[in-house]
C-alpha cells in the first residue's frame, strides 16, 4: 500500500515536478537537455570515483526471494477460506442460510441464489425487519472484507461516497429500486386498499357496492352513511387531495391525527435501503468473482466423488509444477476467457454469436453480447426493473421487445383487448319472457317498463 500510495501521488505531480520533466524532454530542445544531464553524471562521477553503485538487479533478486520464501508475517497479510480459493471465487453458504431462515422467503437451492442474492427489491418492504437488516449487513461487511483483500488499491471510501450521493438523489425522487415514493392522494395516504386512479366519475365508484364504499370511506375517517351514490359522490370527492384539503364536516367525530411511528419507520425504512445500495454497488464490483463462483458450483455438482478427488490431486501438482500458466494468455480478437482463464476458440466465438451485440432501451441501452445472454436477459433484474419503472408487467407477451415505446404501445393494445372480452351484463346477460322467447337484459328491461311482458 504504501508503494501505491507513493505511485499515486507521483502520478498526481501535485508539486508539478513531473510536468515540468516532461515538458523539458518533449520541448524543442530535448537534445540540449539530454547531453545536460549526461553532463552532470559525467560531472558526478568525476567527483566521486570510488563510489559504490548497486545494481537494480540485486534489489529484484531479493524481492524475488521473498516473494518464493515469504516470512510469517506476508503469509499472514491476507487469509482466504477453501470456498473461495485464494480470491478467485465468493463463499456466501453462509448467508444463503440466513436468507431461507427469514421469514417469508423462497427456499432456494444455492446456485438460485446466487443468481438471484442482490435481487433485493423484488422482496416486499413488509417483510424487511429486524432479522432481514441483519442480514444484509452480515453480507455488506463479508463483501467489504473480501474486496479489501482481492483489489486493496481500490478507494472504498471513494466509492462509498459516490453510493450515497446517487442514493440521496434517487431516494428523494423515489426512483430507488424497491422503494417507491408514496403517493399523495387521501386515500392512499390514509392506507386504503382502494385506488381512485382508475375512475373518472362517482358513477363507476357507485358499480363497487355499498360495503365497498363503506370500507373506504371508514379506512378514511368520513362518514360512511348515506344512500350508495352520496358515498359514491363523498368518497370521489377525496381523489387527488390531502386529508386537511377536505371539508371537516365530511370527517367522523374522530379524525385521523399522524404519529411519530410514521417518521420512525420513514427513517427505518431509508437506513435500509442505503445499506442495500452499499451492497449493490459491492455486488457491481465483484461481477466476475460472482460469474465464476456460479460455475464452479455447476461444474462441482456435476461430478462424481472420484472426478473430485483426482481433481484435488490435479491442482495439487500443478501448485507443485513449475510453469507459465500464470502468464497473460495471448488474445489478439480481445476473445472471452474460458472456465480454464484461456480465450475459447474462434470458431466457437462465432458459433455462440458472441461477435454481434443487442442493445436494449428498456435496460438503460445496456448492451448485451450473443443471442444467449439477449435472450436470457428478459428474465433477469434489470429487465424487470426497467418493465416495473413503465409500469408494466414483465410478461410473456413482452418478449424480444426492447423499445420503450413498442412496449408502452403493445400494453395498450392489450388493455384494450381485455376491455373488449369483458362481460358486458346489458348485452350478454340472457331473460326469458312470458311467451318463451330470449332476449337480454336491456331489450327485457324495455320491454318491461312499457308494460308488453
């Protein structure tokens, strides 16, 4: 670290000494300034001719020596479990416990879950208490340790402060995942399971029925007698408004007064959601670890004891071997690595589709590379995050689709669609008349008042 933080600041050249270099070099006189210096070490040595000079390549011979016999104290700098194989994979067996112990959750073998851990605003906010912060902070703190370990040049506390500044925007909007901003009608401030949006008129409200009415009206504090249009006309009245916007005489003798455990739960509710930004950007961070966890898992479930077994015995020699599998692999096409760090071959490159690149709209223009993950993407979080911010569900008649405005159109189209095979009573509701004969209800009811059946 401290070699780092000294390259750092170099690269910074706060004292401006590395510009001033650099443009002494790069200037028109670059010759003038080379054979100056060559002068000065001409100079140097004159002066001083019995001076000992070691050779730099000592200083890498000894560092190489440490690096092949390192003392107690380097062996101990860094400590990793078997699970994680000396930082190449995660170990989170540990909180897929906790996860299938809390209280309302799925349970999930442990390749689900690792495909699915950091999916935490698919979990309602009513199921986050107590047990379920304390796990996401148990997580939080692994996550933290192990990138500490596997990339300690990076700035966490960099990081963490862009975390919370894009939190405190998005929160404030009510744009962060998992955690919508409440709306501010009456009634859905008041907690009622009845939404106003969806009717223009007293008259569709006046089609759910006196209890209906009553229950929303009571959710409310109004007064819920009357006949079924005064409550219909008294409960429409409310849409789009505060509860101090409404005439008190519309209100029972005890109006709804706000408590302090509103605030508590608001500041509840925000502490933990920013611990779950912490952790999604943590899991950004650790994409590739989390990539090749999920196939080592794969690849370990599919074998038997004896592949496991010579396996270990494997990787056991080639620790003991001396060769230069650690070199970069060569990989002039920028090729993926295969599960052995190597690139695959090209024919399999293009066999996979690999060479072509689908954008989507919906993802944020997120670009994905091969049919395959395009395909598999529609299923996964940011897919269903981008359909829940259109207010759209992420269904099968969705597919390949993209474009925001395909989807937005396609909805409406099956809106209305639905609109039209709904059972409409007037027209399809048959009656039979005096004389045997069938009609609906609307032709009976006329028939009915005029006095013919």
């Amino acid at each position: 670290m401290e070699c780092a933080t000294e390259l750092k600041d170099l690269y910074e050249d706060k004292d401006g000494l590395r510009k001033e270099e650099v443009q002494a070099l790069s200037g028109p006189n670059e010759f003038a300034e080379f054979y100056s210096r060559l002068k000065n070490l001409k100079e140097f040595h004159r002066t001083h001719p019995n001076e000992i000079s070691v050779p730099m390549s000592t200083e890498f011979e000894e560092l190489d020596k440490a690096r092949e016999k390192p003392s107690d104290d380097m062996q101990t700098l860094i400590d990793f479990t078997d699970e994680e194989g000396y930082g190449k994979y995660l170990d989170l067996h540990e909180f897929h416990n906790m996860f299938i112990n809390l209280k309302g959750m799925d349970k999930i073998d442990y390749i689900s879950y690792l495909s699915t851990f950091d999916q935490l605003f698919d979990i309602p906010k009513d199921r986050k208490n107590a047990a379920y912060k304390e796990y996401v902070l148990s997580m939080l703190e692994y996550l933290q340790l192990y990138t500490q370990k596997v990339k300690p040049l990076l700035d966490l506390h960099e990081e963490m402060e862009t975390v919370h500044k894009d939190f405190d925007e998005q929160w404030k909007d009510g744009n962060f995942p998992g955690w919508p901003k409440e709306a501010t009608g009456a009634l859905i401030r008041a907690g009622a399971h009845l939404d106003l949006s969806a009717f223009s008129s007293w008259e569709e409200l006046a089609s759910l029925g006196l209890d209906r009415l009553k229950s929303a009206l009571m959710a409310l504090g109004l007064k819920c007698g009357g006949t079924l249009e005064e409550r219909a006309q008294r409960l429409f009245m409310t849409k789009g408004k505060h509860l101090r916007e409404l005439d008190p005489s519309m209100f029972t003798k005890t109006k709804p007064s706000k408590t302090s455990s509103k605030s508590r739960d608001a500041e509840r509710q925000k502490e933990i959601a920013i611990f779950e930004a912490q952790l999604y950007r943590f899991v950004e961070i650790l994409s590739e670890q989390r990539a090749a966890t999920r196939e080592n898992v794969q690849r370990k479930q599919a074998r038997t004891g004896e592949e496991r077994e010579e396996s270990d015995e494997e990787h056991f020699s080639e620790d003991d071997s001396d060769d230069d599998d650690d070199d970069v692999p060569y990989n002039p096409k920028n090729l993926p690595l295969g599960w052995d760090g190597k690139p695959i071959p090209y024919w399999l490159y293009k066999l996979h589709g690999l060479n072509i690149n689908y954008n989507c709209e919906i993802c944020g223009n997120y670009t994905y590379r091969g049919p395959k993950a395009f395909q598999r993407h529609f299923a996964e979080w940011r897919h269903a995050h981008g359909m829940r911010c259109l207010g759209i569900p992420n269904t099968a008649h969705f597919a390949n689709v993209t474009n925001i405005e395909d989807a937005v159109a396609l909805w409406q189209k099956i809106k209305s669609n639905k609109e039209d095979e709904r059972w409409k009573p007037d027209l399809e509701e048959e009656y039979e008349d005096s004389a045997g004969n069938v009609v609906n209800k609307k032709i009976y009811d006329d028939l009915k008042r005029q006095g013919l059946l």
